[in-house]
C-alpha cells in the first residue's frame, strides 16, 4: 500500500502555490516500512522511517506535545533520538542530525566553501507536521499494506 500525500500552502499576495512537503509512505518487499520525502525535507523521512518507526506510543507522546505547544502550555518540545533530533515550536517543528553539531576541527570547510547539510536538516510548519504524522500512524496501523 501505497500513501502519497502533498500539503501546500498559497500566498494569496503573490497568487502562488508553495507546495510545504511532498512524501510518500510505502512498503518493502519484507513489509518494512519507509517514509520519502521530497527534496529539502529528506531528513523527515530518515527520521520518520528510522528514528519514529512503528512506534505508536513515541507518537502519541509527540501528538501531546503537539496539543500542548497549540494551547500554549509549552514553548517547545524535544526528542532525541539516536541520529536525530525533533524539536516542535509553536509553530515549526525541524528535525536535525546531531552530526551538524559535530566539531569538524581541521576537517572544516574552508571559508568560501559550505558544508552540504540539507539532508541533515529539514522544517516544516507543526500543522503539517501533524497532518503527516497523523498520515503514518494510519498507515503503519494498516495492516491490509502487509
């Protein structure tokens, strides 16, 4: 079974559609789940299929946040994970590897040059964040995919 989901989002000042993130959510031929994202937010995926998995109970953990950061009883919510880190606000949620914060010594990009790191890190707005999250409960819940 296949999930192929998109939330965008329209300026309405500029008349343009943005589209926020583009995944889809499928199945290996050993019913191992994985999650894809679009370029610019591939670090979502690796987090989703491998940091949060089929865990549903780190998920509900994190919808709580989530209802909590939305009624302004928290500021923000972190989880960390073993490659990974989730941080919610308010009104984002980013998931970023720890080896961003790695100190690279001598091994540090010269100065006219940029380490590439958008794999390693990637935003959203927390409504979208929800409505994915929401998304891959459903489908690993699914049992009929497997």
């Amino acid at each position: 079974m296949n999930m192929l989901c998109c939330a965008a989002f329209r300026f309405s000042y500029l008349d343009l559609w943005i589209a926020a993130l583009d995944y889809d959510f499928t199945r290996d031929i050993y019913g191992d789940v994985c999650a894809e994202f679009s370029m610019g937010h591939e670090a979502l995926g690796y987090w989703v299929t491998h940091e949060l998995g089929t865990r549903q109970s780190s998920i509900q953990d994190i919808f709580s946040a989530i209802a909590q950061l939305q009624s302004h009883q928290r500021f923000e919510y972190e989880l960390e994970g073993a490659e990974y880190n989730l941080l919610l606000s308010r009104e984002n949620a980013t998931v970023r590897a720890h080896a961003l914060d790695s100190d690279y010594g001598e091994d540090e990009p010269e100065e006219d040059m940029d380490l590439y790191d958008q794999e390693s890190s990637s935003s959203c707005g927390l409504d979208d964040f929800a409505e994915m999250l929401n998304g891959w409960l459903r489908f690993i819940s699914d049992k009929k995919g497997r």
